[in-house]
C-alpha cells in the first residue's frame, strides 16, 4: 500500500513536471529598450512606473494572443501602447534629431509568409507600428520614408498629429545637453511644444541620463502557430542627415519566420545592428537548431564585438522567449498561456515565465 501510495506521488509530480513543460498555447514576449540602465539611476518612482508600462502592454497584447487572435495584432497592441507612453522613446517621448525634430522609424514581419513593412523618418504619423503594417498590407512596397510615408499613412486612414504631440521636456533637456557638449548650436522648440509638454508634466519621466535608451519591440506565438516581430523608435537622439537605424531596417533589427522558428526584434547602437544583420542570423543560427537564448547571446555578443551596445528579444516556435544583452538593463517582460505575465529591467532578473 505505502509503496503504491509513493508510487502514485511520484506518478503526480512527474505528471505535473510533463504539464509545466507543455509548449504554450500562444506566447508573448516585449522589450522596451536596452541600455545603461542601474538600481542607482532609476528612482523607485520611475522603476514602477517602467514596470507598469510594460504590464500595460503586454496585457493589451495578450488579451489578443488569448482570445485566439493573431500574433501581428498582439504585437502592434502592445507596441501602440509604449508608442503613446512617454517613457519610451518611441511614438510619444522619441528622442529629438539635432534639428530638434522628431523622426520616427518602425517595422513590423509576418513569420508566416515572411511579408514585412517598414517605415522611416515619420514627422506626423501616431502609432508608427500601424503605418509599417499598412504598408506591409496595404501597398506593394516594403519600405517607405518621410513625407511620402505619413502621406501613404494618412491615406490608409492612420491617426496623424501635430509634431508636438511626440514632444517631452525631458528628451528637450536631453538633446540640449548632448548638444552643448558636442559644441554644436541649439534649435528653438517646435512649435506647441510647451502646450504638449504641460499635459505630460505630471506623469514620470525617463532619466535624464537616457540619450538614446526605450526603443519598443515585441515578438508572439499565436495560437494558430504563427510568429510575429515588430520595432518601434525614434532612433538615437541628435541624429542628424536623414539618419536611419536598424529598426526599420528587415533582417537587421526585425525579423520573423515560421520556417526558421523565430521571431526577433532588437534595441541598441544601430548602425552595428545593421552591420551584424543581427535578427536574420539569429534565426539562421535557430533553424540550425540553437535555442532562442543561445543564438540571440551569441549573436548579440558577436555583432556588438564591433562597436555599440544593446540586446534582442526572441520568440521561438514553442513559444519560449529569450532576452539577450550586452548592457546593464533592459525594460522587458513576457506572458503566455501557461505563464503570468512578468516583467524585468536589470540584466540580473529574470523575465522568462
Ligand atoms: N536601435 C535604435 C536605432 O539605432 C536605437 C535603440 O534601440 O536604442 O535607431
């Protein structure tokens, strides 16, 4: 009887060992920008404001996964989301270019037939994600820039705001003091800019020390098996020419396929993102059979052995994310079927479900 009785508890525990290693259902994975980002710079207010934004958008994008909807929906919800936050520098809250202008780049790619959109140098379009979207399934492009980009935008029916609208007096204070360190002159505010200010005052800030930092991604598992990934960013702050970075970029700092098993979007010093075609090969190196983990670390650690700093997130075809860096910090967070959703920022927590 004792022996049956331990044999039946054995028999559980293992049963609830095979059910906690069950693939999930549909799977979520978001990051909200890489970087020098420590204990010490973050006042408690802002770590629980970061880490609230972050719930915020991965519980928009789950609500999706959840209810059976599609990966590109789920991460376009939650990226909207941390668009209109200021806290990332995405949407509302970009960085400003050293004209003193916000210049917004997204991408968004569909693992199931490796359709992609992208868009650069946005001035008036809200939710930049949307546009890289609608020019993925609404035009026989895949990439489109500037004037020529909001236009398209508007013309598919997206949201289009003042350039003030994207404008926050921390980012300001940011450039101006990146600005004056680099000798070179400062530009005069945009236009409404301190009408668009005033409503955010309240709300909190990213550091002040942040140049560059809370570029949005995300990457899902449907429930129908397909993978998604899409980037959004104001770039890096004092850019200047027209400057474009990985994000929007395909293969660089976005990428998603069934076929390979993954999904990646990526945060950092983008020049060497492009360089390194950092989210293509970490979903070479996945088809090749590496886990999410192994391939994003090994990749991220060999692109950036050429300069720069930053980290990706991925989704792999059983619904595992993955986070690698090469920084202090990441605001990042996951959610699936079988797990709550959980959030980090320190490069030593652990985010994974
Ligand atoms: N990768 C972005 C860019 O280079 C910036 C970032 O992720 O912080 O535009």
């Amino acid at each position: 009887m004792m022996r049956m009785g331990m044999l039946a508890v054995a028999m559980a525990a293992l049963a609830g060992a095979v059910k906690a290693q069950e693939a999930p259902r549909w799977s979520l994975a978001i990051h909200g920008g890489a970087g020098v980002i420590e204990r010490a710079n973050l006042s408690p207010e802002q770590d629980a404001a970061y880490r609230a934004a972050l719930t915020r958008a991965l519980e928009a994008g789950s609500a999706v996964l959840r209810s059976g909807g599609e990966a590109l929906d789920a991460i376009q919800a939650a990226i909207e989301i941390m668009e209109d936050d200021p806290l990332f520098n995405a949407g509302r809250g970009a960085v400003f270019t050293a004209e003193g202008k916000t210049e917004l780049d997204a991408a968004v790619m569909n693992g199931a037939d490796l359709t992609a959109g992208a868009a650069a140098g946005l001035t008036r379009t809200r939710h930049p994600i949307a546009a890289a979207r609608a020019i993925m399934e609404q035009s026989p492009h895949v990439m489109l820039i500037g004037e020529g980009a909001d236009a398209f935008s508007a013309s598919v029916g997206l949201e289009q705001v003042d350039p003030a609208f994207f404008f926050t007096e921390r980012r300001w204070q940011g450039l101006e003091r990146q600005l004056r360190e680099r000798g070179d002159p400062i530009p005069t505010r945009p236009e409404g800019a301190s009408a668009a200010g005033q409503g955010l005052a309240s709300l909190p800030q990213p550091p002040l020390n942040e140049r560059k930092f809370g570029t949005v991604g995300a990457v899902a598992l449907d429930q129908s098996g397909n993978l998604a990934a899409g980037t959004s960013t104001g770039g890096m702050s004092g850019k200047r020419w027209g400057r474009v970075g990985d994000v929007p970029v395909i293969g660089a700092g976005t990428y998603a396929s069934n076929t390979d098993g993954c999904a990646v979007s990526a945060t950092g010093d983008g020049e060497y993102f492009i360089r390194a075609t950092v989210a293509r090969d970490i979903c070479a190196r996945m088809a090749s059979g590496a886990s999410g983990q192994v391939a994003g670390q090994a990749e991220v650690d060999e692109a950036l052995a050429l300069g720069g700093s930053g980290g990706v997130i991925v989704m792999s075809r059983d619904g595992q994310p993955a986070y690698a860096m090469t920084t202090s910090g990441m605001y990042r967070g996951a959610a699936s079927s079988s797990e709550p959703a959980r959030v980090a920022i320190y490069a030593d927590e652990d985010a994974r479900p």
